[in-house]
C-alpha cells in the first residue's frame, strides 16, 4: 500500500471532507502536474481529496466535488504513478455502472461538451482517432490531442442504436462510458489491444516459487469495480491486461457481456456472456468444470442430489427443487463441504486441474457464492454470486490463492481448497 495520503497536515484517512474543488486545466496544459512530486502535487492540489489505493501504483481518486480539468467535473479518476511522479491519469466522466442509462441524445450531448471542453482546456481542436471494434470489442469514438508538454486521448463507447436497415431495427441503444486519459506524452498513455497480447511462452515468467510452497502468478494487474456489479468484467478486464491487452478494460467488457451496475452478470448466464465476449477477440474460453457449454439449472438439480444424499447421512434436512435458485444461499456448510469436498481424492483432483493452468502462467476465472465460509479478509460485499480470479495453489498445505477486483488488500489472498471447491459454481480459462 502506498505510504502517503492527500490531506497533507492532516490525519491519516482515505476520507476526508473536501475543502474545495481544484482546477487542474492550467496544471495539465503546462505539464507542471507531470514534473511535481507526491508531496508538492498533495499540498497543492489535493488536499481534502478522499480516495483508495488500488495497487502500489494506483490510486482511484473520488473526484466528486473535489477535482476539475476546466469545465469537466469527474467522478472517479485512476492516478498512475512512476516512482514519485504521476505516468498517467484516466479520468472516468461518465459509465454506466456508476452512473445509470443515458438515452442516445443526452450522451451524444455529452460526448460533445466533453470534446468541448478537453479543446478549450488545450487551446486546440482536437483529432478524431480511428479505433477498430476488433481492438475494442465495442464501437468506439475518439480523439487525440498531443502538445510539447502533454496528451489527451478521449473515447466513448455506446452499443445498439439506430440501424441503416430499415428493414433490420437495430438493438436498443445504450450508453456505455466516456473517459479521458492524460499523460506527459502520447507513449504515457498508449493501451494495448487486442493484437498486442503477449506471446505465451512469456506468461510462465510470471510463475513463483516460495519456500513455504506457494507457487503463484505475480504481475495480474488490479482493477477496483468500485461499487458497482462489475465482478465479471472486472475479472476478465485483469485477464486480458495481463495478457498485455490493457485497452480493453471493464467499461468495453461490460457492454460486451450485458453487465449491470446493480445487478452485475446472471449467474445462470455467466457462461453465455463469456462466449459474447471471446467472439469479439481471439480469446477462447475453457470451462474446466465440464467439457461443453453447461445448462447451470442441470448443473444445481445435480448438486441438490448430492447435497440431500450427504444431509440425510449426517441427520440434516435437505434441499427442494424449489429452492434450486437460491441452493447456495439456503445451503449448510458443513453439508455442503462433505458433499462436495469430502473425499480427498475429489480435492486433489480439483487442485490438479487449477496448478495446471497455474503452471503454464494462467490464472482461473472463479465463481462462486460468498458468504458461506469466513475468509481471512472482510469483503465489501456480502452473500451472494460473485467472480474472482485464482492465481496460485500450495499442494502441500491443500490450500488456494486467489484475488479479487476491489482493489488493495484484496490482491493475495489464501484459503483451504475444500471450502474453496464447496462454494464454487464455476471456473474458466481464456486461452488465445
């Protein structure tokens, strides 16, 4: 965790009151903000600010109120740093996760004052950028704007819309984000898409061995979905950064596989919306819980029978049909951890499969129903579905290491493999 805090003279704390907004146009435009330290950028500008680390590079910052780039007020911003130095900063003006629907007109407005703005801010027009959906996923519009002392790239993304078939209506509009990124240069702030994934062979360089037999991935990126139902494409966001794909980030993917900021991903959809999502780029996804695609209502009537089976042995009551939906909130634990991880062959067998794709440099896409058994970190969000990645095993101690998108603390985490197979629903691996 990063060692210092915004509220320079003050106590502590990732949420202090603001004092009043800052203007950072001037900063940006001169290229003063890239030169300053930590210590002179927090006495300067961001005093009062509130935020949370996200790495020990990140920081997302609740701008709200707080912080301007001229006449643009975001809510959220991400602080990339270099050593003492900020590299870059994305700034999220809107998404819809956080921010709810726009209709077609109100976002395209938007999209427009933005435009506005980032020239009135840089003095200049700025350059409209050609962005292939096969790199994005998603259409995209963009622009550029490069200076002596900076650079802006501004994009935004929307599905559905009117059709040029009258005969074929197209899908129902939808708003997706529209974001800045900002750095001293246009290399700062250059992504990678999905023709920039790394070689395979490369992925095994992130394999590491401690003495205490922890055999882990280091260099998965973090991303925070904040608040917002965004577990899935979180996850898979972090996947495709580590495979160098860092463009294609949880805003594109979230339109891709039908997330909601509320609702977040069907559970018994999960599978479908990955495949939405590798027919744009060339990723395949393995389900390594079952060879084909799986009906998830086949999958609970099977693990009810399994489950009633092992409660009438230990004097318990079991699970309706009915209560199919809500299996892995009506279940016991310690049933359902004899019922599913009771023999240690069946546990084994199941570590076998994750330290495979371990061993090859590839994390495991994990969903599972939290909640159930107590983890060694609190969670910001409590029983219910949820999609996190596993990123290493110890054989010896039969235990799991996995972390999930909510930013620092929650980047290497352990727990017993038999809990983590008895509260699992599904696990996946995109390969390219």
């Amino acid at each position: 965790m990063i060692k210092w805090v915004f509220n320079i003279g003050l106590a502590a704390t990732s949420a202090m009151v603001c004092l009043a907004a800052t203007d950072l146009a001037d900063s940006i435009k001169s290229g003063e903000l890239w030169k300053m330290d930590k210590s002179e950028l927090g006495s300067k500008y961001m005093r009062g600010v509130r935020y949370s680390p996200v790495d020990d590079n990140t920081q997302r910052i609740d701008a709200r109120n707080a912080l301007t780039i001229g006449k643009i007020a975001p809510a959220e911003m991400l602080f990339k740093w270099d050593g003492e130095h900020l590299a870059s900063i994305q700034v999220i003006i809107y998404n819809k996760g956080d921010d709810g629907a726009l209709e077609q007109t109100a976002f395209e407005n938007k999209v427009k004052n933005s435009v506005a703005a980032v020239e009135e801010v840089v003095g200049a027009p700025g350059k409209a950028a050609k962005v292939s959906e096969k790199e994005t996923g998603i259409k995209t519009r963009a622009w550029d704007w490069e200076w002596e002392t900076g650079a802006i790239h501004l994009d935004s993304g929307s599905t559905g819309g009117s059709s040029k078939n009258k005969k074929k209506p197209g899908a129902p509009f939808t708003a997706e984000f529209i974001r800045l990124n900002l750095g001293p240069d246009a290399a700062a702030i250059e992504t990678g898409g999905a023709r920039d994934a790394v070689a395979h062979s490369e992925l095994k360089k992130n394999l590491r061995h401690e003495e205490n037999g922890d055999v882990w991935l280091d260099n998965v990126p973090m991303v925070d979905q904040g608040d917002k139902g965004y577990c899935v494409p979180a996850s898979i966001s972090r996947v495709f950064a580590y495979y160098g794909m860092d463009g294609v980030d949880q805003h594109a993917l979230a339109a891709i596989c039908g997330s909601s900021g509320a609702q977040g991903t069907r559970t018994d959809n999960m599978e479908e919306s990955m495949q939405q999502i590798c027919k744009k780029f060339p990723i395949r996804i393995v389900n390594l819980e079952s060879k084909k695609l799986r009906d998830y209502t086949t999958f609970i009537m099977d693990l009810i029978g399994r489950y009633n089976k092992t409660a009438k042995s230990m004097g318990k009551d079991g699970i309706s049909e009915q209560q199919g939906s809500q299996f892995f909130d009506v279940a016991d634990p310690d049933v359902l951890l004899k019922a599913r991880a009771g023999k240690s062959s069946d546990v084994s067998k199941w570590m076998g499969d994750i330290s495979k794709q371990i061993n090859s440099g590839i994390p495991v896409l994990w969903c599972v129903t939290l909640g159930i058994y107590k983890e060694s970190v609190s969670l910001p969000q409590g029983r219910g579905g949820h999609m996190r990645l596993i990123i290493g095993y110890n054989k010896a101690e039969k235990t799991i290491i996995y972390t999930d998108s909510w930013g620092s603390g929650h980047e290497r985490k352990s727990m017993p493999a038999a809990e983590a197979m008895s509260m699992t629903s599904s696990r996946y691996v995109l390969r390219r």
